[in-house]
C-alpha cells in the first residue's frame, strides 16, 4: 500500500498527483525537510521546488505546509527560547 511506512521515495518519484492522499502527503513533505535540512547547497534548489510542487495542489497542502513550517522555525523550545507551548504566553516576574 503506497502510504506504508518507508515507500516516500517511490511515492515522491511519482510527483506531486498523491498530494490528494494527505497521509502520502505528510510522508513525503516530511522526508523532504529531512533532505533539505542535511543536502549540499546544489542540491537545495530541486528540493525546494518538489516541496513547493507538492505544497501548491491544494488549500489543505498549503496550509498544513505552511504550519509545518511555521512549527520548525519556532525550533524545539520556541522562537523567543521560552518553553511555552504556541498560543500560550509566559506569566514569569
């Protein structure tokens, strides 16, 4: 079955037509960011642009791309380095 755990290379080689399938689509856009976050600077440009293919198929992709992105870029404890969850706010003195 194509969602199955460890098949997102044969399913990313197959283009962006799963986005549809969110689970396929959560898969590949994750094995993606792993790619980017560790590939050579020359190979940056073909990455951004399947992860960008894939992204714009739907409004459902987009979105939860784009909160993805936005959860990473906050990094593990936060953009301000404060260990509050996102929507909370912190009550120190």
């Amino acid at each position: 079955m194509l969602p199955d755990v460890g098949y997102e290379e044969e399913v990313a080689g197959m283009g962006s037509s799963l986005a549809g399938v969110f689970e396929v689509f959560h898969r590949v856009l994750a094995t993606r960011l792993r790619e980017a976050a560790t590939a050579a600077p020359a190979a940056l440009p073909a990455i951004v642009a399947a992860v960008c293919d894939s992204c714009g198929r739907s409004e459902h992709t987009y979105l939860h791309a784009q909160q993805l992105l936005s959860e990473l870029g906050r990094g593990q404890d936060g953009a301000d380095g404060s260990r509050n969850p996102p929507g909370t706010s912190h009550q120190g003195p």
